[in-house]
C-alpha cells in the first residue's frame, strides 16, 4: 500500500468532511468545510497534511501556532483523524511526523494537542508517539445564534 503524504489542497474538502463526520463524529456542512478549508490554506499560520492512498485523501492533520504569553511558541494540532479503514498502518504518525518536522523547521519548541478525555485508545496513540500529557482540562464555549 503507497500512502503519500502532501498539504492539504482545496479540492481535499469533501474527504475531509466524510472524515470529520465517520470518525470524529463532527457534522458540518461540505460547502462550509470548503469554505474554512479555502480561508486556512491562505493563511501562514496553519498546515494541513493529507495523506492519499490510491488517489483518495483517507487521513489528515491540522495544526496552528500556539502563542501564549505564558509559554514558549509551539505549533497546536487542532484535529486529526484517518479512515477506520487504513488505521493501524502508520498513517496517523506520518501525519504527526509532518506536523513536528514543520515545527523544527520554524523554530517552535514543540507540538502540543488536547484530547478528550474518554478517548483512551488515541491517548496511547499518543504516548507511543512520544507525547506526555499532564493535565485534564474541561472545555468550555459559548454559541451565538447563526454560528456554526
């Protein structure tokens, strides 16, 4: 199985759609996936990686600065998924190799991520990546009418 990994492009939004829906459970629209897909990719601040298989975007990675006034610059993975059908075949951590491997290049001192906390099968994804974690943390938001 080839697997090739590159940036994300802005045709690639209608697979990560279908990965954000079948195996993060997050419903949003294609065309508004399209739309903040378009607005990421023009901005320096975030990557995004896909990895292909047969021509077919079965996983991605997206990650961001993290600046704080508390903490030295690293880059934040804000979501990864890959296909159920191909985990277990190194694609997630090809993803995170790519993420690190940008944060080097731009002098970050690390990558973070947050995961929630009943998923106990990517937090030992994780580990056996090499991340720690340290703290569980609630999240909390507040929703405006209309957005999404």
């Amino acid at each position: 199985m080839k697997i090739i990994l590159r940036e994300c492009k802005p045709q690639d939004y209608m697979d990560i759609t279908l990965l954000n829906k079948n195996e993060m459970g997050y419903e949003y629209l294609a065309e508004d996936t399209k739309k903040r897909l378009g607005q990421l990719l023009n901005d320096s601040n975030h990557k995004i990686f896909v990895a292909i298989i047969n021509d077919k975007v079965v996983g991605y990675i997206h990650a961001n600065n993290h600046d704080l006034l508390y903490a030295p610059h690293l880059k934040n993975i804000m979501g990864i998924a890959v296909s159920f059908d191909f985990k277990r075949n190194g694609i997630g951590k090809m993803l995170l190799n790519e993420v690190e491997k940008w944060a080097q290049n731009t002098g970050a001192s690390g990558v973070r991520l947050v995961s929630g906390a009943t998923r106990i099968g990517a937090h030992a994804f994780y580990t056996n990546c090499g991340y720690t974690g340290n703290k569980e943390q609630k999240n909390f938001k507040k929703m405006f009418s209309g957005g999404h």
